[in-house]
C-alpha cells in the first residue's frame, strides 16, 4: 500500500519569505502546493466553484476570456470584509479537496502547502506540522514595497490587518525559520527537512 506523505504547512505573514523559503525545500525534491496559485486556477477551471461566484457576484465576475475580472472583483468583492467571507466559503473547499487528492498522487516523505493564511482559516487542523517564516514587520513592509511597486501601503496595511501577528504564529507553529539578514536560510531549513524525513520514515 502507498504511504501518505506528511502534510505539512508554511506559512508566514507578508513578506516574509514563505515563496523564497518554498523554493529551497522545492529543490530538495519537495513537492509545494501553493494554496493562492491553486486557488486562482481553481476559481477559473472548477465549474460549480465558478457558478457559486457567479450567482453571488454576478456575471462581472469573469471576463468573456473566462478569466477572473480582477477589477471588478477588487472594487465589489474583495473591499466588503462580508463578502470576503462569503467568497473564501466557496473557494476554501474547493481548494481544500483538490489539496486532498494533490496530495495522493505525491510520494515524497512530506509535502509542503505553502498559505499566507493557516491558523486564521483553522488550517491547521488538516495538517501534521506547520512551519512558520518569521521577519519583523517593518522588514516585511520593505521587502513587499521593493517587490510589488503598485502596491500602497494602505493595501499592504490592509493584508496585515487579516493575518496573525508574527508572534503568535511563531507560538502555535512547530517550527520556525527567521528570515533576516543576519540568519542564513539554507542551514535552517535542511535542519526541518532532516526532521520531517525522520518523522516520516
Ligand atoms: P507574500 O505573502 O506577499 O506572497 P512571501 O512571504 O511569499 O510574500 P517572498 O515573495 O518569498 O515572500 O519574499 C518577499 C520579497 O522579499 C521577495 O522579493 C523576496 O525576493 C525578498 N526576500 C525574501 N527573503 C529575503 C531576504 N532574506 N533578504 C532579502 N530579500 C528577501
């Protein structure tokens, strides 16, 4: 019989490094599952999760290319914390079944869902062990400013206004990577990774 893989969860607030941090254990061979890319494509290719959206948004809510309608949903959807909500109550399941059966087809010791939201969302009830990308606020804030130009610091502001603060994560999480300049990332996440193989086997 197959053997389950671990189910293991990153997570980190904005700008912390969760994509950079991702990327590492992606080249030890680790399969990542990334929660915001699925989540998008499944919005997109999963027919009833796209007539829920439509018959509570409207048909606005896709392009005639049957891509999201971004601006629109930004402008209606995504300003209305009720209606943020109501959306995350469609695609949370959604992307939670397509988690389930991403992770059958994986033979890796352990697998990586990387999500910005976890312990806001309860997440961690349907994982093993959560491992939490820590970096001071300001930092982070710096680090989302260089990278995402567009953005402005109200958008950012209003992101941090959802997410726990960094402490608390680093508290409820079993491991933790501190992402600042003066730690290196490679060494701490070889550390879990021998951890989770050994858990595993
Ligand atoms: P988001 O929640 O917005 O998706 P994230 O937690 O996935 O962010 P990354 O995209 O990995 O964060 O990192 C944010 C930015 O900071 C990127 O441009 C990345 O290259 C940069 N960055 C990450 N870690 C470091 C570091 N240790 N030193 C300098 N820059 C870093």
């Amino acid at each position: 019989m197959k053997i389950k893989p671990i189910k293991v969860g990153i997570t980190g607030g904005i700008g912390s490094g969760k994509s950079t941090v991702a990327k590492i254990f992606s080249i030890l061979g680790i399969p990542i599952y990334s929660s915001d890319d699925r989540a998008k494509r499944l919005m997109i290719e999963d027919s009833v999760l796209k007539e829920k959206i439509i018959s509570a948004f409207g048909k606005e809510s896709y392009l005639e290319s049957g891509q999201l309608n971004r601006t629109f949903l930004a402008k209606t959807v995504f300003s209305d914390p009720e209606k943020v909500k109501q959306i995350n109550g469609f695609v949370h399941p959604a992307v939670k079944d397509d988690f389930d059966s991403w992770v059958n087809a994986q033979s890796s010791p352990y697998v990586l869902k990387e999500a910005a939201l976890i312990f806001e969302t309860g997440g961690q009830n349907l994982l093993d062990y959560v491992i939490n990308v820590s970096a001071p606020l300001r930092i982070r804030v710096n680090r989302v400013m260089m990278r995402d130009p567009d953005r402005s610091e109200a958008q950012i502001n209003q992101i941090i206004d959802q997410q726990l603060p960094d402490e608390e994560k680093n508290e409820l999480s079993d491991f933790v990577i501190k992402n600042v300049d003066n730690k290196l990332l490679i060494p701490q996440v070889l550390k879990i990774h021998e951890k989770l193989v050994s858990l595993a086997s």
